[in-house]
C-alpha cells in the first residue's frame, strides 16, 4: 500500500509540475528553462556566463535558437525533409509514404503490412508497425489525435516546435536482416564539424542503452548509466565515414546540433535533427564528459 501511495504522489505531482509548466512557458521560457534544469540535476543553470553542456544548450534555445526560422523548418519532421533535398542529400531520406493532417486521413488499407508513423511537431510521437493485421488501429487514431493536439513546446520551453503545424508522416519501415530495429547513430556536431558519436543499442527493448565515441570511434567513458559496460566493444561501421560526411554536411551552420541517423546493411538513412538533446536537462553525463561536450560549443555571444 505504501508503495502504491508513493506512486500516486510521484505521478501526481510530475503531473502538476507539467501542468505548471506548459502554462508558464508563454510568458516566460527562460523560467521554466531554469526549472526544468533545477529538477534534473539538482542546482539552477548559470546562464549569464553559461559553461556546461546543458547550460549551452539552453543559452542557444533561449536566445541563438529561439523562434529561428530554419531551426524551426530543421525541427519539423515533414519540413526537414526539403531542407535535406535543398543541401544534395535527398538519397538518405527514408521514403515517406504519406502526410497527413488527421487520423481519419490515413489509408490504412492502402498502405503496405509495415510502415512507421510519427507527429512532425515533436520527439517520441513514433508508432513503429511490424504487422498490420495486429494493429489496433483505432487505439492508433486515439493516440495519434491526442498527439496532434498537444503542443510539444510547452513543457520544457523548446520554442523552435511552437509554430510546427501538426501532421502526420508515414515512412517505409527499415528492418535489417539481423534484428528488429536498424542501429541508431546520433552524431554530436558544432558548426558544421562532427566531434562524437553516440551509438543507441537494445531498441527494441524499449530501454536503450547509450555509448558514446570520438570521431575515431574511441568509447568515451562518458555516459554514467553505461559506464559498467565500459567493457563492451562495438565495431566500428563501415559507412562511418558517410556518416559524418552527412552530418556535416546538415549540420553547417548551427553552433550545436545532433544529427541523427539510422544504418541498415551499411545504408545511411536521415531520421532527424535535434537542437536541445532532453532539452538541456540530460543528468547521465559524467562531469568529465560534460565539460568536454560543453567546450565544443562556441556560443554567438553571452549576454551581459
């Protein structure tokens, strides 16, 4: 009993919390910033003279990223795709079988056994379909209608998906011979350059695993949730040189972002570009990592 008491004041105060935020947040997304970043990691952000990895990243969110016309197009889901195209790159976008702006829109019987759906105006808003004939899809337009609703920038002040126009994107579905998930790679960038690596591994458990290398894929003993791993070793993929070449490629221009990539039987594949990984509030650094993270960001200036 007393744990389930527990649990119920756990949820019902993040609840409150979130509540709070998202309405906070028009009026002030530098309040909520410093908040957010007080509940993950235990102290306030210093943001006058900002010097660890997270602190950047909300320095760039509140002022350099802000309502930034091509940070918001590089965000969106279906908009990103003409920005690839735009750059040369149209060959490592996964092909998109539709988009739509409503549930009620999408042809189910039309679209092939696998597929994979995601909401353009935020992260997590995924569906990834195996096997139609399973697919409960009026449990499906549920959720994806309760997603297109909801507005992604309010409850961690991550204003570049504020003006994103909800839509829905389906994609041909990626499955490797060798699993059920292809490999993850989101490549740490600053101006255009690709320093690191981060490999996302057991995806399909629903509780991934994160390793970190340099640019010569040397692990970096930087993640604390994987650091009894350290052990592990991963070979290095074949196509790592395209995969960086790609990243900076997207990547020029903006003082920080991860671009990130599937790969499939040494095929790159675009997935997306993000500007405030956790939205500057990713407790798993060591302090080393973070301050190595951090001294890669150049920031365009810092305010008085």
């Amino acid at each position: 009993m007393r744990i389930s008491q527990t649990s119920f004041i756990r949820k019902t105060y993040y609840s409150f919390m979130d509540w709070s935020m998202k309405r906070l947040t028009p009026f002030s997304p530098a309040a909520v910033s410093k908040i957010r970043y007080k509940q993950a990691l235990g102290k306030w952000p210093n943001l006058k003279n900002p010097t660890e990895f997270n602190e950047k990243l909300i320095w760039l969110k509140l002022n350099t990223y802000y309502k930034n016309p091509l940070v918001c197009q590089c965000a969106d889901k279906v908009k990103v795709r003409d920005y690839v195209k735009k750059l040369g790159c149209s060959e490592i976008l996964i092909d998109c079988l539709g988009i739509y702006e409503a549930p009620s829109d999408i042809p189910w019987k039309a679209l092939p056994k696998q597929f994979v759906l995601k909401c353009n105006h935020g992260s997590g808003y995924n569906i990834v379909c195996s096997d139609k004939d399973t697919l409960d899809i009026k449990e499906t337009e549920k959720k994806l209608s309760a997603w297109l609703k909801e507005d992604y920038s309010l409850s961690f002040a991550e204003m570049q998906y504020h003006n994103i126009k909800p839509l829905i994107i389906c994609e041909k579905y990626l499955q490797p011979a060798s699993g059920f998930l292809p490999d993850d790679y989101k490549i740490y960038c600053y101006n255009g350059k690709a320093e690191y690596i981060m490999l996302c591994t057991e995806r399909e458990t629903g509780h991934c695993k994160y390793f970190l290398f340099d640019r010569e894929w040397n692990l970096m003993k930087w993640i604390i949730s994987t650091l009894h791993e350290n052990k592990k070793t991963f070979a290095k993929p074949a196509c790592l040189k395209s995969l960086l070449s790609y990243a900076e490629k997207l990547s020029a221009g903006f003082p920080f972002v991860r671009m990130d990539f599937y790969v499939m039987e040494d095929n790159v594949y675009f997935g997306e570009m993000t500007f405030t990984p956790l939205a500057g509030t990713d407790s798993d650094y060591t302090p080393e990592g973070n301050q190595a993270l951090s001294n890669k960001i150049i920031l365009p200036s810092v305010p008085e």
